[in-house]
C-alpha cells in the first residue's frame, strides 16, 4: 500500500492558518533531540511518541533512544522505509515499514503529546540543487539539506499531527487498531476530529479555557525560549554553511591552477593547455559558454577554436570573433585588465553600439567576462566568459579564480612558445648540419671529377709533345668541357645564395610566354651532350595567352632548368612536353612533364629543397649539384608564384608546376 499525499500537505490544508518555515538538518536534529529529551526527562505517563525517519539508516543512529523511550511508555510508534532489517514488529515499541514509494520518504516527523505538554515536527525534504557537487565536502551537502515545515508547541497542531499519523499507521499495520484507539480516547483526538470543522478557523496557539480545562501551563515562555534557540541553530547553520561555501570555492581555485600546472608539465602543447583550461573553467563556474582563444592586442578578429558549451546553448565553434569592432574587447586590451559587464541588456556601452548589441542578441549573452590573458605586458589571448538565459552574477572570488587562470596560461603558452621556437632553431640546425654534409659530398663528386680528368689532359698534352693532332684536340675539349661544368656548379652556388640572401634586383616587365619557352628550349638544346640523345621535346604554348609579369632573365633560367631537369632524368626514346594555361584571372600556369623516371609520393616534398638527390650524393646516374629546383622556387616565389612536383610514382613520370602572375 503507498501513501502518496505528504502529511505536511495534508496539516496545511487542515489548518490554512499555518504558515510552513525553513529548517536546516542541523536546527532539526536539535529539536528533535529537545522534543526527546522532553519525554525522558517528564513526569507524564503513558506519552504518545509518533517519529518518522526518511529510511531505515536514519533510525538506526537514534534507535537507542526510542528503546530508552518505549521504556517510559507503550505508545512508541516509529514508522522508516526499511533498507536492511527494519520491518513491521512490537517489540520493544511499534515499528512501521512503509513503502519506499510513499510520500514519507521525503518527511522527517516527530510527535510528542503528554498530559501536560505537547510539541509537533512536520516536514517534508526541499531539494535545493547545490552546484559542483563533486567538488564539495559531503558534510557540507548533508548540513545543506533543507526542510519545509511546521515546528510548534500548539496542542491543536499537535494534535492534528497525531491524527494523521495514526491514520497512516493504521493503513500499514491495521493490527493495531485497537492500541491506536486507545491513544485516540487518552488524548481526545477523536474528540478533536469530530470538532475540526468548528476549530479550523481559531488561532494556531491554544485559548485560555483550553488550556486550563486541560492543566496545560500557558506555553508562551517556552515558546519564546524555543524560538530563540532554533534562530541560533538557524543563524549558525548559514554561517557555517558560508564558511564550507568559502573553503569549497578555494579548493575548487587550487585544484584548476593545479590541473593547468600539470597540464604544462605534461604537455607542451598550448592547444592541450588551452582544451583543459576552457573545459574545467566553464565547469567550475556554470558558465553558458567559456572561450579560450589565443589573439595579439593588434588582431582583427580571432577564429574560436576551443570552447566550453552548455547544452541548449548557441556554440561560436569556427566562427570568426571580432575584436577590434568590440569595445569590450579593446578596454580589456588597453587597460591589461578584467572588464566584467553583469547585465548586458541594460549596459550602455551595449546599448548605444549597434555592432555590440547585434552580437549580444544573436548568441543570447546576458552577463559577459573578458580577462585578458597577459605574460609581461604582452597579450597572448583571451578568455570569456558568457552567461545566457539568466543572468545570475559571477562572485568576487570566481571572477579572482578566472584572473588566476589567465594568469597561468600566460606562462603555460609562453613557455610552450618557447619551446616551439627551440624546436623550429633545433630544425633548422639539423636542415643547416644535412646542407653542410650534402654540400662537402656533392661539391668534393662534382669538383674532383673534372678537376682529375682536367689535370690527366694537360698532364698528356705537357707530357707528349709529338701527340697527333686529334689527339690533342679531343685532350682540349675534354679538359674545356669539365671546366664549364665546375663553372657551372660555382655559379649555381653563387645564384643560391645570392636568391636567397634577397641581394637580387628584380627588373620585371611585361614578357609573351612563348617567347620566353623558345628561348630556353634553345638553351637546352645548345648544351646537349655528345654522347647523349635528348629526348623528343614537344613545346605546346599558345601565343594568344595573356602577358606575364615577371623578371624574363630568370623567368628562362626557371624554364631552362625544370627542362633540363625532365630531360636528364628522361630517356631518349621519352618524351618532355611543356604547356601553359590561365589558372584563373590573376596567373598562367607552366607545366613541364616527361615520361621519365617519376618521383615516390615521399619524396614530392622535399625535391626542391637544397642538395636533394633521389639516389644519393655519391650514387648517382645523373650528374648535378641537386640545386637546380632549389633555384627554381626561390625565383618564383620571388615574383609571388607557386611552384610544386606531381608523379604518379616511380617510372611514371612526373609533372613540374608553376604559376607566373598576368599583367
């Protein structure tokens, strides 16, 4: 059977003259123990004792003081929703176990009635959500818990109280009819439920002719005494609770700067820092939003990468966040320090700033805080904090927790800037030690090889005066020959490192396309060496392509070179094609493929980078210093261009890319 009607529902509307307060735990259990107290230090026979514990283990700490009260009196009646062993019994007094569904579960009531005093606790439990549960003491939870009630000296009430409750007590245990009526006739209840109708309007405090027809003393000192002691127990109570709220909120400060420090020591990387900040920081405070992004004094607008959302919120994921359109924004910036607006909608920064107000409405900030994360003066980012729906204020010392955490991500993303910039230098060390190693291999190949064959050709022709003349000619031509290789390799340096060095004068004008192909096709085909065929070159450049503006010196030597480049690395009986097309409005595109050896799908990133050689520096079949493409980027990203390496994989080919800009 399950009661689902609260009794204190029930007292209220039996007697609309009362008026149901707040208690906490604490104050409750203080009371309870004085109403105890009451009947084991009385004089009084036979009292009635009427209590109701939410479940079972609440009992089970008072258990021995109603084994001490049932020894004064029979009618102990205790009525718990059993969790173990508490069942129906009458042993040392009457025990009730009602269904865990029924509407006591939610009560804690207390009813004591004697010949000579009386005093009545109903409540039922106010479930009061408590923020951060997870990170409060449980002590703290437990004294927090409230109850809505009635707590009086009135007979009447009292009275009533015990009607209702044996009432329920006969539902669960009709067995014991016959000691409840016994109860009923001692202390007249019946009498006073025949009457309620004709009483319901009287006062909650007992008449003089009642109290005297019933020897009752005039209750009004104790209720005065009473009273001033449950405010003490009440005052205490909000002061206690304040000082858990305070220590709950600086655990909740430490923990945070805790989990950011050993977010940094762990990682290195400002988007990890930066993920467990926005996370914890908007759980800690119940924030709508919270945002974390990383921006200078100077930046236009930020594009939100991280956040903290709270569900049915909008999310500003990938948007684009202005900041120099926001005042907020640049007061923040310009004064180094928090700016916290707690209602927006009356704000008239806001209000009179058509761009501000338009933010605030389409993504239903209420209270907003910016704090500026800073490192020496320096901005480094930003957090925000956004309330939506409610605009229910950020305390002191929350808005002091979000200043320190700001304060720690300045540190974090310094020092994880720091290391970024020691792992780029630690890079370009190793890039520096590999080009020092390629540059001894490569030039050590390239120079001893034409040096030895020039010094055994002059040896000869100094050593055998009477040689034949074709001898001798071939003798001359060889060593002449290596020497304009090693001329060439000298002067591919020095154009290196002038490009790179930006000593380079650009002398750009408006050049035909094609022009610029026949020339270097020229070239290529001037420098073809003897015993070796060049494959087929098939040159498809239209002369109705717009004018290019680049530098046309260079603009061949880039052309001259990505041919010579597909035609070494192509057989004779291959083919090396060059095209040109619009690549939109603003550049022509220059492809140059070949039917050659391709190049791995690995290897398509680095082929222009200094020295680089597919077989290696010293197994070689083609010769060459490997910086014939490093060249080639770096003049055409001198004119604003673009050049990079298509292959569909080894002895597939390749494809070379380049854009020059129109006119």
């Amino acid at each position: 059977m399950i009661v689902p009607i609260s009794l204190l529902a029930e007292l209220l509307q039996a007697l609309p003259q009362l008026r149901a307060q707040i208690y906490f735990k604490s104050s409750m259990t203080a009371l309870s123990h004085a109403m105890e107290d009451l009947v084991l230090a009385g004089s009084d026979e036979e009292p009635l004792v009427i209590a109701s514990f939410q479940h079972e283990r609440f009992y089970r700490e008072e258990a021995h003081r109603y084994r001490r009260i049932a020894d004064r009196t029979s009618q102990v009646y205790v009525l718990s929703a059993p969790e173990t062993e508490f069942k129906n019994s009458s042993e040392s007094h009457e025990t009730v176990a009602f269904a865990p569904e029924d509407a006591l579960s939610k009560e804690w009531h207390l009813v004591v009635l004697g010949q000579h005093y009386s005093t009545c606790l109903i409540c039922h439990e106010k479930i009061v959500p408590i923020d951060h549960q997870d990170d409060r003491d449980p002590l703290l939870i437990d004294q927090a818990r409230r109850f809505e009630g009635i707590w009086t000296f009135d007979r009447e009430v009292s009275c009533k109280a015990a009607e209702l409750l044996l009432d329920k007590i006969l539902k669960y245990r009709p067995e014991l009819a016959e000691k409840i009526d016994r109860a009923r006739t001692t202390y007249n209840l019946a009498k006073i439920k025949k009457t309620r109708k004709s009483s319901a309007s009287k006062s909650a405090k007992p008449d003089k002719n009642a109290a005297k027809d019933s020897k009752i003393p005039n209750p009004k000192l104790s209720d005065a005494f009473a009273e001033r002691l449950v405010t003490y127990l009440q005052s205490g109570q909000h002061k206690l609770l304040r000082a858990y709220a305070a220590i709950a909120a600086q655990e909740r400060k430490e923990r945070l700067i805790n989990l950011i420090t050993t977010a940094m020591r762990r990682s290195l990387n400002p988007q990890e820092i930066v993920e467990v900040a926005v996370q914890e920081l908007g759980t800690a405070l119940s924030a709508s939003r919270c945002l974390i992004y990383r921006c200078k004094a100077a930046d236009i607008a930020a594009k939100i990468d991280r956040e903290f959302l709270r569900p049915g919120t909008n999310s500003l994921l990938d948007q684009t966040w202005q900041l120099q359109k926001n005042p907020i924004f640049r007061d923040a910036v310009t004064r180094q320090e928090r700016v916290y607006i707690q209602e927006t909608a009356q704000d008239p920064l806001i209000v009179n700033t058509k761009s501000l107000a338009e933010t605030v409405k389409n993504w239903q900030i209420v209270s907003w805080l910016m704090v500026p994360v800073l490192y020496q003066g320096r901005v480094l980012g930003m957090v925000e904090m956004h309330q939506c729906r409610s605009a229910s204020p950020w305390e002191e010392d929350e808005i002091a927790l979000v200043e320190a955490i700001a304060t720690q991500l300045g540190a974090a993303l310094i020092q994880a800037e720091t290391y970024a910039n020691l792992e780029e230098l630690n890079q370009q060390l190793e890039a520096l030690d590999r080009t020092r190693s390629n540059l001894i291999a490569i030039t050590g190949h390239e120079l001893r090889t034409p040096l030895s064959t020039i010094q055994v050709c002059l040896e000869s022709l100094n050593s055998e005066p009477d040689m034949p003349q074709e001898l001798r000619q071939i003798m001359l031509e060889t060593a002449l020959g290596d020497a304009d290789r090693m001329r060439k390799l000298v002067q591919d340096f020095l154009t290196l490192s002038h490009l790179e060095s930006g000593r380079v004068k650009w002398n750009v004008e408006s050049l035909t396309l094609q022009e610029c192909v026949d020339l270097a096709l020229s070239s290529v085909r001037s420098r073809r060496v003897v015993d070796r065929q060049l494959p087929k070159i098939i040159a498809e450049v239209s002369a109705e392509l717009p004018l290019v503006e680049a530098d046309g010196e260079w603009l061949v030597e880039v052309l001259s070179k990505l041919l010579d480049n597909a035609c070494k690395f192509t057989t004779p009986q291959g083919t090396v094609t060059i095209r040109a097309k619009c690549n939109g409005s603003r550049m022509v595109e220059v492809l140059v493929t070949d039917t050659g050896r391709g190049i791995e799908a690995s290897s398509l990133k680095i082929v222009f980078d200094r020295f680089y050689q597919e077989e290696g520096s010293l197994r070689r079949s083609a010769g060459g210093t490997g910086l014939g493409l490093a060249i080639c980027k770096q003049i055409v990203t001198g004119w604003g261009g673009n050049i990079w390496a298509d292959s569909a994989g080894k002895d597939r080919g390749s494809e070379f890319h380049f854009t020059i800009p129109i006119v």
